[in-house]
C-alpha cells in the first residue's frame, strides 16, 4: 500500500508563501464542535445553579440580634471587629444566598438601617441572620 505514494513521502512539508502559520489552538478551533444554540449551555448552568430561600428569624434570635447591634454600636469608636452572616438576594432569580464577612466595624447607619465596614461594605441590618463578636 505504501507504494502509491513512494513518490511524495520524502518531500518536505510545504509552508505557504502567502499565509501565515497558524497556531496549534488555532487548528483545533477548525475541527471544534459547532455551537448551533449560541448560550445555551449559559442557560442551562443558570437554571441548575440552586438558590436559598431568605430565612425568617424568631423573636428571640431577632432580640439577640438587636442587642449584638446595640452593643456594636456601643464600641463603634473603637472600630470593633465582628463576622456577620446576612442574606443577599439573587439578582436573576428567586431566592438568594447567604454570606459570611468579617472585620471592623466604621459605623452604623440608622436612618437606613445599614451596617458599615472599614472596606467600606454596606449590609442591611433586615439581612442579617448572625453577628459573632
């Protein structure tokens, strides 16, 4: 079978004069699979990704709660350190997440009910699930 083709084996590789090398990634794009439903797979990694519903919290973790704030509130010249676990709803879907931060405290704002760190973090007091002090 190797016969037919005795003729050109030995040759070299030909290099075009006219077109640059392509790359190795850039060959393989060539033999990729073809993407017929552009960001469909997007949409289904969207729908997948699972999300918490908000907690509601009972009298008393809500009475702990305002009494950790309180004396937060109490130390804030000092700029105290906490970790604050708060809720942070999707923006694409129902439901959201819950994330926990640490640091030092800057100020608390009353008027909007908002905790602010020294990163400069703002979190809705309505949010928040736990403070560790």
């Amino acid at each position: 079978m190797t016969e037919q083709y005795d003729d050109i084996i030995d040759l070299p590789h030909h290099v075009s004069e006219n077109r640059p090398h392509l790359s190795k990634q850039s060959r393989a794009a060539q033999f990729a699979p073809f993407a017929a439903l552009t960001g469909y797979e997007d949409a289904v990694e969207e729908s997948a990704r699972l999300t918490e519903c908000k907690a509601e919290l009972c009298e008393d973790d809500e009475a702990e709660l305002n009494e950790k704030i309180k004396l937060l509130n109490e130390r804030i010249a000092g700029e105290p350190y906490c970790e604050i676990t708060y809720f942070v709803p999707d923006k694409h879907k129902s439901g959201g997440e819950y994330l926990t931060v640490s640091g030092n405290l800057r100020f608390i704002e009353e008027a909007s009910r908002q905790i602010v760190f020294c990163s400069g973090l703002h979190i809705s007091i309505d949010d928040i699930v736990k403070i560790s002090l």
